[in-house]
C-alpha cells in the first residue's frame, strides 16, 4: 500500500491508484472551487476537462485523474 496524505489526513491506496481515486475513495466529493465558488469534481476521468485540479506536493492546477499516488505524496483539494 501507498501511503499519502489528503488534506491533511493519512490515506493508503493500493500502487497504481490515481490521485482522484484516492481522493474519492477518502469521502472528499468536491476537489476545487469554480470562480463563482462552485465545488467542482472530476467529470471526464482522462485529464481533458481539468476539473478535478488540485494541489500536489505545493504544486497547483495539478489533474488528479491523470496522477499516480506515491508515497508521502501531499494533496490538498479546494483550489
């Protein structure tokens, strides 16, 4: 198992997990905010809709459904 937090929360996924599934599979159904503050989740699941970004490792706008977990990876939703 791969351990990774998500928001601040410990979380295992097995190798080979994408980041949004990790996301889900944790409760969290709202990955961002759209501009007019909107939550926003994964829509296409193959990183063409850019809905599901988040912030991985301090970086921004990173697509979550196109990203393999890895250990001591950080994730925050909510950009």
């Amino acid at each position: 198992m791969i351990d990774l937090t998500i928001n601040d929360n410990l979380v295992s996924a097995e190798p080979g997990t994408t980041v949004a599934a990790a996301i889900l599979n944790s409760g969290i159904d709202a990955f961002r905010t759209s501009v007019s503050r909107e939550p926003r989740a994964p829509l296409c699941g193959m990183g063409i809709c850019f809905e599901c970004r988040v912030t991985i490792n301090g970086q921004k706008h990173q697509r979550s459904c196109t990203t393999l977990v890895e250990n001591d990876m950080e994730v925050l939703t909510g950009d």
